[in-house]
C-alpha cells in the first residue's frame, strides 16, 4: 500500500503543472523634465505628447532589448530652480536607466550639467545655445539644430543670389544674439561683406536708422534674428520707407502670426523654423500622421524636437545592444541617422553638426520650404520692390 502511495506522489509531481513562467523583465526607466504646471506648462504640451507617443510606438513593437519603455515625467512646475533637483531624484530616486533633457536652454544648461556629475547619458532635445555642451562633456547628445546654425541657409541663399553685402540685426535677448554673431562670422569666412551686428530693442518698432545705416552700406541682404512682431515691424518700415533688399530673411517671419500682422505685405518675406510638418524628411510623414491621430492635433516644432531625441535615443539602445552608460555614449558618439528634424551627427562635445533650421518663403499667402533645396517646395524669389507688387486675387 505504501509503495502504491508513493507512486502516486511521485506521478502527480511528474505531471503536475509546467513549471511557472519566469517573471517579465523589468521595464527600462526613461526619466525628463518639463513644465507640467504653471506659466510655461502650454508650452511643453507637445513635447509631453510626443513622449507618450513614442512610448506607446516602442512598446507595440516589443518593447527595447525585450523589454517594456516606461516614462517617467516629472513637473518642474515651470521653476528653474527645481530641474536640477528633479534630475537628481530620477538618477538617484528612480533609478531612470535614460534621459531625455527638459524644454529650453536655459534649463537644459542645468540638466546637463546634473547627467555629466552622475555619468548618465542624456539627450538634449531642445537645449539649443551653446552653452548646454561644455568642453569635455561626455554624456549629453544634442538632436535639435543649435542656435549657431540657424543662419547657415540664409548665407547659403545669399551667395545663390550673388549677393555681396549683407545687414545684420538681432533682438536683444541672448538667443538672437548669439545666431546673428555666428552669422557674421561665417558671413565674413564666406567673403560676404557684413558689419556690425545692429542689436535692437525689445519692443522695438521703428527701424529706420538701420534702413538708412543698410541703404548706405549699399547691402543686397537684410538678415534678421528675432520674433514675429519684430518682422512685421520691419516690413512696415520697409514699405513706409520705400526699401526693398533683395533677399529679406527674418526669424520671426516663419510664424503664422507675422502674417496676420501684415497681410499680403508677408509675400516674399522669408522665414527660419526649426521644422516644418511638410518637409520629407525621414519619417516626418509617419510621425505626423501618428500624433495626429492620438492627439488629434497638428504636431508643432517641441514635439518634433521631443520625438527626435526620442527616436535617436532608441536607436542608439538598439545599435548598442544595451543600456549600460559607457556603451551607449559611445554609439551615439558614432551614430549617424535621420529624424524629423533632419540629420543626427555630433561633433566630441555632443553638440548637434547635422540638423540645420528649415527656411520658408511666404508665396501667395503660403509656406513654402525653400531652403535646403533636396526638401524644396518652391523656389526662392528675390524680394520685390514695393511699386512692382501687385495684390493678391
């Protein structure tokens, strides 16, 4: 009887239940900071978006290195002063494996200096003055065009139209100045004759001493770092004085609120933006549509600059094959590819050398790309004079 009982146990132990299923893996921590609350909270919508966006993507598609993405978003409640405390937590608190920066340069500068002390990579997505990568930085990557290119297309359109001198000017606030100097610079290493850069106050509305300075100078070229109002001031100057340069490109002119300003008066007028939802470039097409169908929405320029970093971020896992700092670092060191915002390629201190600002000419009322020319949607046409205009039917 004994024997027939223990040969029961034991086939019961034989074909009992499979042994249980080995736990998933834990999921990878992506930590960022953003305004999620208070006066800048608006602002970083899209950018939030753009992140769940990604997250949901990744995870449809298995997850990286087999295992599940999980964001982790903290409210910096729109205070500087909190960012870097923030960093510190999703670092040393939630042990976040990845980082992706906050929304600025000004916090941006804060964040990487938090991710080099803890020797955690970070991608910088929207960071874009010069000071956010520091000499000898290691860990932070740069997706979004630096403020240093954002006169790149401009010179280029310059020399396409044979143009020899060029006027300068700059909003006075650190972002425009420091395009407009980098400008000058490279105006100078090009051969285009460029004076001093004419800095202008905020607020400013009357630009007839530059115009009068400009007519002097004899330049062809009137280039400009600043906002919508500050453009729209600008044309209304023009018009008013009768000046017209053949090429008129201004910062703010890209904006759909510089042509409300002024109306027909936009035409010809052309613009820098950082992205635009009808450029080809790689799979720009494929993100609008998402976003636009989890958000009903129209993506804008932070979140294509949140997706991006996103984007490149994964690829870097994949090409890495893990999350393990030194090895990332150095695949995003190496990687080359393409995002929304163009191309991804950093120089030894991460700093962005590929994405460059798109350029938009206002033609019959519409933005069209017309700079690089491979994402062209038109082309350029010279800045007519005023008497020569006819109105728009």
């Amino acid at each position: 009887m004994r024997k027939l009982l223990l040969g029961i146990a034991l086939g019961a132990c034989l074909c009992g239940p499979a042994r249980a299923q080995q736990p998933a893996p834990s999921p990878i921590l992506v930590g960022a900071v953003m305004p999620q609350s208070g006066i800048l909270a608006d602002l970083a919508v899209d950018f939030r978006k753009a992140l769940l966006l990604w997250q949901e993507e990744v995870n449809a598609g298995g997850g990286l290195l087999g295992r599940r993405v999980e964001l982790q978003l903290m409210d910096d409640r729109s205070e500087l002063a909190a960012v870097g405390k923030l960093y510190e937590q999703l670092i040393l608190e939630r042990k976040a494996e990845l980082l992706i920066g906050p929304v600025g340069s000004a916090a941006s500068v804060v964040a990487a200096a938090v991710a080099e002390r803890n020797q955690r990579v970070m991608i910088n997505a929207t960071g874009s003055a010069r000071a956010v990568h520091r000499a000898g930085f290691r860990y932070v990557f740069q997706t979004d065009a630096p403020l240093a290119a954002y006169g790149a297309g401009a010179l280029d359109l310059a020399r396409s139209l044979g143009l020899k001198r060029i006027a300068l000017l700059a909003r006075e606030d650190p972002g425009s100045r420091e395009m407009a100097a980098r400008t000058r610079e490279d105006a100078t290493a090009l051969g285009l004759a460029a004076g001093e850069v004419e800095v202008y106050g905020q607020g400013a509305d009357d630009f007839a001493p530059q115009v009068a300075r400009a007519r002097a100078a004899g330049a062809e070229g009137w280039i400009a770092f600043g906002l919508p109002k500050d453009a729209a001031e600008m044309v209304k100057n023009f018009r008013r004085l009768g000046f017209a340069p053949r090429l008129f490109v201004a910062q703010g002119a890209a904006d759909p609120e510089f042509i409300k300003r002024v109306g027909q008066d936009a035409e010809y007028a052309v613009g820098v933006s950082p992205y635009e939802r009808r450029a080809a470039t790689r799979g720009n097409a494929q993100f609008v549509a998402g976003y636009v169908k989890k958000w009903s929405a129209e993506p804008g320029h932070l979140a294509a600059e949140g997706y991006a970093a996103a984007t490149v971020l994964e690829e870097a896992v994949r090409s890495a094959g893990s999350v393990e700092t030194d090895k990332l670092r150095e695949a995003l060191a190496a990687l080359e590819t393409e995002t929304p915002l163009g191309a991804y390629k950093v120089v030894k201190s991460g700093a962005q050398a590929g994405a460059r600002p798109l350029l938009v000419q206002i033609l019959r009322g519409r933005r069209e790309i017309v700079w690089p020319e491979a994402l062209a949607t038109a082309k350029l046409q010279p800045y007519p004079a005023w008497e020569a205009r006819k109105p728009l039917k």
